[in-house]
C-alpha cells in the first residue's frame, strides 16, 4: 500500500529503530513508547488486520509471535512479562491498518489498559 506507514518502514523510505527483519517481517521500536519495552513486528506483506488473514498467510502470526516472545526476552521481560497486543481495527483501537503485533515490558502494566 502507498499510503501505508508500516509499509514504508518495511520499504526503508520512512526510518525505524529495528530489531529485528528477515524476509517476512520486520520489528523495530515504537516512535511513541508508552512502556519502558515498546516495540511493534509486522509482516512486510500488507495485511490489514489479523481479520484478513487468508489461508496463504498460514504460519504468519505464528512466526510473529514467536519472535515477539524472542525478542521480548532479548529486552529483558524474561523475568518480569510483558504483554503482546494485537489490535483490530476502530474498535479495537487499531490506529494503522496494517497487521501489527505490540510487545510491552520492563514496568507493570494494569488492567484494563484505558
């Protein structure tokens, strides 16, 4: 998508902080961190929400999340948790209409979020 800011991170033309990329997805850390631990992983393929996954997209989101738990121990949320969001779209707060999944660490979190 043109017009998507997950997809220009993923392209290179709009700059990031990254953790981690491979041909798949890519993590980086979120611009406006709202924990200690704020960083985002997407797929370099543009998926609006995880409600359009397709069947090609099998093994996705796992492969996200398994790099979200790796990366999130990197951190150092081994020891305390974190926690791993996925938004959909308004109501469910999803601001950016690419599939992303949000890791947050390093501070107790409460619940509900706000």
């Amino acid at each position: 998508m043109n017009d998507c800011i997950f997809c220009k991170i993923a392209a290179g033309t709009i700059p990031a902080r990254k953790l981690f990329e491979d041909e798949a997805i890519l993590a980086f850390h979120d611009a406006t961190p709202q924990a200690p631990v704020h960083f985002l992983l997407i797929p370099r393929k543009h998926i609006p929400n995880i409600l359009e996954l397709g069947p090609e997209d099998e093994g996705l989101l796992e492969r996200l999340l398994n790099k979200a738990r790796e990366l999130a121990v990197e951190q150092g949320c081994g020891e305390g948790g974190a926690r791993f969001v996925i938004n959909c779209k308004a109501d469910g707060g999803q601001s950016v209409d690419h599939l992303h999944v949000h890791v947050l660490g390093g501070r107790a979190l409460g619940w509900p979020p706000g």
